[in-house]
C-alpha cells in the first residue's frame, strides 16, 4: 500500500469514527432525554394529588351517553340543541368561562339558536385544530407550522368569546408531558386552548399580552416558559379523572347539567 493510499485509508477511518461517535452522541442525547422525562414521571406519581380549584369537567360519560342513546341514538347524531340548553344551565349556574371540546364541523339547522345561547353566555371558546404539519421551525414561542386551522362552523365560530387550540403532541415515548402554547397556520397563529381558557378566566384583555421569545410566551398576564420546540410543560395535578373514581378534576355528567339537576355551586365562579 502506498502512502498516499494508507493516509486516505487513515481519513476515511477518521470519518467513519467521526459518524459514528456522532450518532452514538444523539443515540445517547436521546435517551438521556427521555431517562430525564421518565424521573420527572416519577416525581409526579411519588406525590399526592392535587384537587383542582378553577376547573371542572362537564363530561360525556357512560350514564350520560346511556341515558341519551334512546330517544336521539349515537352522539353524532345528537341535535345540538341540547348544547344550547346545557349552556343556559351553565350560564345561570354562575359559570365564569365554558369551554367547549365538541367540534361542530359541519352546518346543521340548530346552528343559530347553538349562536344564539354562546352569545347569551358571552363567555364560550370553542376548539380549533391546526392540521397538515410543516415546519417544526416556524418563529419564536411557535411549536410548529401548519397549512390549516380546522374551525367550527361560520355561525357558531362568530358567536364564540374566544377559540384556542386542542392539538395535542407526544413525547418519542408516546406519553404527553407537554402542550404547544402557539402553532401557526400561514400568517395567523393561536394559542393553546388552555391558555385561552386562563385569560378568559382571569379578565385578561387578550389571551397573548406580546410577542413570544425563544424560551417564553407571555400570555393571560404570565410569561410561561416553554421547552424546546415551544411546548409548556404541564404541571399534572394527578392521574386521570373519572365519575366513578374521582380524580383532581370533578366531573360532573352531561345528561345532569342537561336536566338541570347538577349542583350549582360546582361550576359557580369556574371554568
């Protein structure tokens, strides 16, 4: 082998080395990062859990959904006037914010009398659902670029007080530590539902107070910080809820809130 063959040998080598000792870098960068997630998961279910103070959940459950099933069949076929009495009810409870986790995305003839209690309430968010992803580098505080936001109809989006986002992401490991406080779709970008629901909550004359930086988005009168990619990491208050087993959140079932015969003094002052 000649010295010029032996020291392009030499080279080569050097970059093989190079590659691998930089994806064995990432491999391990990797893991460290989800060995890291995985002991604040310890964190969290070594503690006791917390009750949540502003928020309950008007849920549909299996009672509710047993109830319903007869006279109006699946939920997808459910006339939304029920959602415009439910919010009445919550409305005269003394409900200070309503959120809503139902898309109607389709046009349907109850549609303006839905309008009609939202405006009533002036009080109602209603979800929004960035879809088709892009770019994960889409400006500072932004968790990600999307081609669209996927709204509720034209009628009831106008009677909403405020919209936010209820994307949701996952960790490799699959499990959510985290929430994207702002995506954007061309040139408009919206906040993370809970944010909105905050700012609403707390009188805020608008969900974000000014432009976001690298590290933080300040939004509802906070300046939250944020990891990388733009996600917050959530503060998880315990594991899930459920009507049966309780849980950080009370739940309260949807067919009682329709009936009006849920206690009052659950969604008082509460989002």
């Amino acid at each position: 082998m000649t010295r010029s063959a032996r020291k392009r040998l030499l080279v080569s080598g050097a970059l093989v080395l190079a590659v691998g000792g930089l994806g064995s870098a990432a491999h391990h960068w990797n893991w460290f990062s989800t060995a890291q997630a995985r002991s604040t998961d310890f964190l969290f279910k070594s503690r006791a859990a917390e009750q949540a103070r502003s928020t309950v959940i008007v849920g549909i459950d299996h009672r509710t959904y047993r109830d319903l099933l007869p006279k109006h069949g699946a939920m997808s076929y459910w006339p939304r006037t029920l959602f415009t009495h439910a919010i009445d009810h919550l409305r005269r409870a003394g409900a200070r914010v309503i959120v809503f986790d139902i898309f109607f995305d389709a046009p349907k003839p109850e549609d303006p009398a839905v309008a009609a209690a939202m405006k009533r309430a002036g009080n109602v968010i209603m979800p929004v659902e960035a879809q088709d992803p892009g770019s994960l580098d889409a400006g500072p505080g932004v968790a990600q670029e999307f081609h669209v936001f996927f709204r509720p109809t034209d009628t009831v989006a106008r009677a909403a007080a405020a919209e936010g986002l209820v994307n949701v992401t996952t960790d490799p490991d699959t499990i959510v530590r985290g929430v994207p406080l702002l995506l954007r779709a061309g040139n408009e970008a919206l906040p993370a539902m809970a944010l909105a629901a905050v700012a609403r909550y707390i009188r805020r004359p608008a969900v974000l107070d000014a432009p976001a930086g690298e590290t933080v988005v300040y939004g509802a009168g906070r300046a939250v910080p944020i990891m990388r990619h733009g996600s917050m990491l959530i503060n998880f208050l315990g594991p899930p809820s459920s009507p049966d087993l309780g849980g950080p959140f009370t739940i309260i079932p949807f067919v009682d809130v329709l009936e009006n015969s849920f206690n009052k003094m659950l969604v008082q002052d509460k989002i």
